[in-house]
C-alpha cells in the first residue's frame, strides 16, 4: 500500500491594518469611539478593576470591537455613550448620571465620519 503525501498550497495574506476614523455623532467627534471604512466599530473605553469596583477610563491605545445588531428594519445598529452634557437634547442617562447613551446606524456613523476626515 502506497502513502501519498497531500500538499497544499494556502495564499497567506499578512493582516492589514485598518484605517479608523473618530466618530462623529450629530456632528460633534466621541473620541471614546473609532470606525473603520467598513463599518466596524472599536471602543477605547477600557475597564479597570479597583477596591470599590470598576471604573471605565478613556485609554486611545485601548482597542475593543463593539458587537452590532440589526434592528427590524434591517439596519446595523450600535449602541454608543458620552458624557452627560456633550448634547442640548437630553439622551438616555446610565452609569449613575454621568454617561447618556444612545443607538445609531452604522451606516451613517460611517458617512458622517468618513466625510469630514
């Protein structure tokens, strides 16, 4: 019996870097938040632990994917927050009334990000 060694030939790309962009929500940046040409999203809001729990500091170093969803009538939707205070119009309060957040399409994010820069 003849054993024959399989070869196979695999096109390795190295990983490219994405170019990202600070959001840019109602025309004001969220430095918190970046975004790519093609819609993924990133946090630079990184969580540390401390005697009395945790608190979420601002690190632009700090790289975290944000998960999307699709809302019903089937746009991609990502939920977003900044400090209280950034907007005239009162947004959703959370995090004991320092933070407000709200949902917006990724698509526009892009756009409007995307285009001033």
């Amino acid at each position: 019996m003849e054993v024959h060694q399989l070869e196979f030939a695999f096109d390795i790309q190295p990983e490219t870097k994405e170019e990202l962009t600070t959001i840019i929500f109602n025309g004001m940046p969220i430095k918190e938040y970046s975004i790519s040409k093609t819609g993924k999203m990133y946090s630079h809001i990184k969580r540390n632990a401390s005697s009395q729990g945790f608190h979420a500091v601002y690190d632009p170093d700090y790289k975290k994917m944000l998960k999307t969803y699709t809302n019903a009538s089937g746009y991609e939707m990502a939920s977003i927050s900044f400090d209280v205070g950034t907007f005239e119009y009162e947004y959703r309060q959370k995090y004991k009334n320092s933070k407000q957040e709200t949902k917006c399409r990724v698509h526009k994010l892009v756009i409007d990000s995307w285009k001033v820069s």
